[in-house]
C-alpha cells in the first residue's frame, strides 16, 4: 500500500519541558493548523520534521522519537549551530526576508547557506530510508527548497509535491540571493509545485525561464530532460471546526459570555498575527491611532484586541518590532484611556483555539492588514466564525487571501488614512450590507476548505504523473 509522507520544518506539535519530563503539545501556525484535520485521517501515512527545540541528550531524543511515533510523527533533531544557521539564519533572514519584499532586513551569509544545504541533506538521509515505490512526498516550505531533488536523484518511483506557503518574490527580488540557481534548481525535483496565487506562480516561472536553462509551455517546465508542472492551490481552512464545531463547545461558550460581559457595548476590532514585520502591525497600529486621533466621537465606544504570538524573537529584526510595538501600544493607552476603557488590549502571547473562535464570533470587525502574506489563515477563520452573518472583515490587497475575499474592505497596508477611512467604515456599515457582504465570503470559504485544498494538490500531482508518462513514451 502506497503511503504519503507528509514533510515540513515543523512537526505539528511543541514539546514543553518541565522537571525533565518533555510532554507534547499542538504547535500554532497556518501548516500545522491547515494539515492536521487532513493528516489525521489516515494511519500510514508519516509527518517528518523538527519537533521546535534542541534535545542533545539522546535518551531524551529516543523518548520522544517513542511518543511520536505513535502518533506517526518522525522528528528530525537538529544541533543548536544547526537551528542557527539554517532555521534563524538562512531560512528566516535570507529567504523569509526577500520572500516578503524586505530586501533591507535580508542578510547573506555562505556559513548560514551551508548550514541550509547541510539540514537540507540531513532531512533526506531520514525520509530516503522511508519511501518505498509509488508513495507520494508532498514537502512543505521554504526551509526545504533543496528538498524535492535530494529526493528526487535517490527516489524514482515517487510523486513529488512541493508547496510554498509563502509569496514567490517577483525575479528583481528573487535575483538579489546569491545561490538563486541552486534553489531553483533544489525546488524543481518536484513533479508539482503550488503557490497561493497566480502572481507567485508567474513569478516563479519567469525567474526559473530567466535562470535555468528551462523550456517553459505555459505552466508545464521542461528542466534537466524532467517535467515539472506549477500551479496555483489557494489554502482553506476547516471551515465546519470554526462555524460550529467551535462555537458548541462549553469551553467556548464560556469565553463568550466573559468577553460579552468584559466589553458590553464596546466594538471590538481584532487583530491576531505572530510578531513579524511582513504582518505590518505597526502601521496597523498606527492607523488606529489615527482614527483614536480623528474621531473622539468614539472614545470608550472602540477597542483594538490585538494578539501578537511570539515567534523567532531571538533574531534582531523580530526583538526590535517587539520593543517598537510595546512602546508604541504603551504611548496611544497612556494618550488614550480614561478610567473604565483602554484603548488597546495588547497580548503578547498564544490563545487555546477556543479563545480564538470566542473573539472571532465576538469581534465586530477584523483587521488584516499585512504588508505581504502568501495566504493569511486568520481572516477566514474570521469569516467562517460569523455564523450570524454580520461582521466586517479589512484586509490588505496584499494578502493572497485578498484574491478570493473581494467583499472585504481592501486596504493598501501603507496607507494609514486608508486602514483608518475602512475602520470608520465598517462601524458605520449597516448590518445588510455586513450580510451581504460575509455571506458571499462564506460561500467561498466553505467550498474551497482544507479538504478541497489538499483534494486538488493531489488530483493535480496524478495528473502531471501521466504527462510524465505520456510524454517519455513519445
Ligand atoms: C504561513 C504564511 C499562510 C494565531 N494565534 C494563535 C493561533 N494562531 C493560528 C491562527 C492561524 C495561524 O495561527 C496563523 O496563520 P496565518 O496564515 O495567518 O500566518 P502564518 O503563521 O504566517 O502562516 C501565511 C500560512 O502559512 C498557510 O499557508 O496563510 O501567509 O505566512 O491558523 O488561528 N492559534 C492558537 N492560539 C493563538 O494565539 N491556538
């Protein structure tokens, strides 16, 4: 029987040790929340993949291999110089970086590059044992670029997929990275490749028309005497868990009634992000300053709860946003409150999943609004949580979530004036227009979910498997 290999940085899960002992627990993030009601389903298939923190010790490393077993997880243990060189270095400040358009907080390093090419090899010196003819590996990611053809050259009778969560920078940009050939080259063992949007696979297909020494028919590569197709599988979301898997639970519920009764009358705008630059909470915040600044008429009648998960704040850039955020949040509070109201209610931590879905159902508008995202996860489970059918989504045009989720405001995320016109906006909006607006978003939502998402990946995969076929039999 033929299996999936499911292979991404992380495992789905994060290990807390406390007095010794490592326990397992669910892992946030747009992967690991999107795969997991997929990956379930099927008991042989086998998620590889760091587990989130070094364990030297090797009894320790084998106690935890034992426990994700069971779960058929295979974790990948990488060394402290490891997850520096090539989790906070390369693969966080050389290519997530560039991939955003953030050219000026991009890094290029030849230790660092090393050390991706090194983890890279050290990921298929595991999977390679693993696969047995007609499996099919679907790799996740930017960290493991160098992947499909490590694969590839050992594996002849696989599938190979390969999906970047991430936008695929325009080839000005992607040219700036010194070992520009080699990704191509790395990312194109894959027999398919998907990005969020048509934009990242044009991108995409014009550097490696630019780079390699490709012959290119429409979204079909012809590289190295292989076939290798691209094309474009927006994300969805677990529509049912948000619209009402969630929302019965008594966890939840509780939630609800403590938020109802903490805000009362109070809007509640939602902002939920992990600390990142490419996220642009800080014009965000200071787009709502603004409208605080504009529009005293809602003094005490408008609160931001804004979320911010930690994440990757040992490198430089992610420490100096959190700093800016804290003092910039702590300045417009200080400027703003009066006795019984804060302006901004500023967490700066993770929320269980029924938190979450308690705020997306209790929130009257959401902003979205990052300076670039592959996809951005949040504003549908937003729109899947409104099972009332009100609420007001903003979102940024550069979001690959913006494609499909026309309805909501669109927002340029550099203009400040903008964000602030689209908040007043969306206070003033009357509930049919709310309603008309989130039940089209809805509709979309529902039908392209996760299962869908991964349904057509695969069908695509089969499908460029017989153009292989057919034309090696030409
Ligand atoms: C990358 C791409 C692309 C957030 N806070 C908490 C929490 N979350 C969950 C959300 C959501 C996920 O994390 C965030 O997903 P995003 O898509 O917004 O962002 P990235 O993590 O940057 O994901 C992105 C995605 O991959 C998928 O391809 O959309 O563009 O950058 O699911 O719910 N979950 C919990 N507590 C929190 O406090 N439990």
């Amino acid at each position: 029987m033929s299996k999936a290999i499911i292979i991404s940085n992380r495992l789905p899960i994060k290990i807390v040790t406390k007095k010794n002992k490592n326990t397992l627990h669910h892992s946030e993030g747009g992967l690991a929340t999107g795969l997991e009601s997929v990956f379930k389903k099927s008991n042989d298939n086998i998620w590889v993949g760091w587990p989130g923190m070094v364990v030297k010790d090797t009894d320790a490393q084998l106690d935890i291999e034992n426990q994700l077993a069971e779960m058929h997880l295979k974790p990948i243990f990488l060394s402290k110089k490891q997850v520096d060189g090539f989790y906070l270095g390369f693969s966080n400040a050389t290519l997530w970086p560039i991939f955003h358009y953030a050219t000026n907080y991009a890094r290029y390093n030849d230790a660092d590059w090393k050390i991706y090419q090194e983890v890279n090899e050290k990921f298929a010196e595991v999977i390679i044992p693993l696969v047995e003819d007609g499996d099919t590996i679907w790799i996740h990611d930017y960290h493991l670029l160098l992947l499909p053809r490590l694969i590839k050259e050992k594996c002849k009778n696989v599938s190979i997929g390969f999906f970047q969560h991430i936008p695929f920078p325009s080839f000005e940009i992607f040219r700036l990275i010194p070992w520009r050939k080699q990704l191509l080259d790395g990312m194109l063992g894959a027999d398919l490749l998907g990005f969020h949007t048509i934009d990242d696979v044009n991108h995409f297909i014009d550097s490696a028309s630019r780079l390699l020494d490709t012959t290119i028919n429409s979204n079909v590569i012809f590289y190295k005497g292989e076939i290798s197709s691209v094309d474009a599988f927006p994300m969805g979301i677990d529509f049912e868990k948000f619209n009402s898997k969630l929302p019965k639970l008594q966890a939840t519920q509780k939630d609800v009634a403590n938020l109802k009764r903490q805000f009362g009358d109070t809007k509640i705008v939602l902002s939920i992000d992990r600390l990142d630059y490419s996220k642009g909470i800080l014009p965000r915040i200071h787009a709502f300053e603004q409208f605080l600044q504009k529009h005293s008429e809602y003094k005490g009648k408008v609160t931001l709860f804004m979320i911010v998960v930690p994440s990757r704040d040992s490198i430089y850039r992610y420490k100096e946003l959190k700093d800016e955020i804290d003092k910039v949040v702590g300045d417009i509070n200080a400027r703003f409150r009066t006795l019984d109201w804060r302006p901004i209610e500023y967490f700066y931590q993770s929320f269980p999943v029924e938190y979450l879905s308690a705020l997306y159902q209790m929130s009257d508008i959401c902003l979205v609004t990052p300076m670039r995202d592959g996809m951005n996860l949040v504003c549908k489970e937003y729109v899947a949580s409104r099972n009332e059918e009100d609420g007001v989504l903003i979102l940024s045009e550069m979001a690959g979530s913006s494609r499909e989720l026309g309805d909501a405001l669109i927002v340029n995320p550099n203009d400040i004036g903008q964000i602030e016109e689209a908040i007043v906006a969306a206070i003033k909006m009357s509930p049919k227009e709310q309603q008309i607006r989130m039940v089209k978003m809805r509709q979309i939502i529902e039908k392209f979910n996760i299962v869908h998402w991964v349904k057509i990946f695969m069908e695509k995969l089969r499908e460029v498997k017989k153009l292989q076929t057919s034309f090696k039999t030409k």
